[in-house]
C-alpha cells in the first residue's frame, strides 16, 4: 500500500541523497502501526505518508530540515540554532505543528470518526 516510491512521488524534498529508501520504509512501517486503517479508511495510506514524513523531517538524523513550519520564534548564529513555533496548534496537537507534513496530518486525523478503544 505504502512504499517509499510512492513517498518520494507525494514528497520529493526527500531525495535520495538525504534518506535511503530502508529509512522511509522504517518510518512507514512505524506510522502504519499507528493509525487504525478501519477508522481511516480511504485516507489510510495518505495519512501513512504525512506522518512517516512528519516523522522524518523531525528525525535529527536525516538532517533533513525543508518541513519545518510555522514562525521562526528565536534564532542564534554562534552553534547555530532555530526555534519555530507550534504552527497555532497547541496541546496534544502542538507537537505535529513542527513540520507542514504534521499539519497535513493532523487535518486528516480530525476527519477520522472517533472510535472506540478496546482493551
């Protein structure tokens, strides 16, 4: 259903040369495991790629830093460092306001009818 082909055609940012395709494969295999393909139904697999992707591009060792999103809040030029902020989103949310592909995904999670939970 996901592959990493599919994830460089929606995401090409993601070359070759910054992420091996076993990376984004790992990284699709992990947000699979957290999203419920019944409650998701048709936007499973895009939800799927916004996440592995939202996951990569905060994923300190991909050095990938093209999704960061949302207004810088402080900056330094000694060691270098950046601060954003959370995109508008806060609580549970603010955490997927770091990157474009996080705010991408969490519009589609808000469309995904709430379901039970069974322990």
């Amino acid at each position: 259903m996901t592959n990493p082909a599919g994830f460089r055609a929606r995401f090409p940012e993601f070359t070759l040369a910054i992420v091996s395709d076993a990376r984004i494969q790992i990284f699709l295999d992990d947000a699979a495991l957290q999203i419920n393909a019944s409650a998701w139904g048709l936007k499973t697999a895009l939800g799927i790629y916004y996440l592995a992707a939202h996951s990569l591009a905060i994923d300190n060792a991909t050095g990938f830093t093209g999704g960061t999103f949302g207004a810088v809040t402080s900056e330094s030029v000694g060691q270098v460092s950046r601060s954003y902020s959370s995109g508008g989103m806060s609580g549970s949310a603010a955490e997927f306001g770091a990157t474009k592909y996080g705010v991408n995904y969490y519009r589609l999670w808000r469309m995904v009818p709430v379901t039970p939970v069974l322990l």
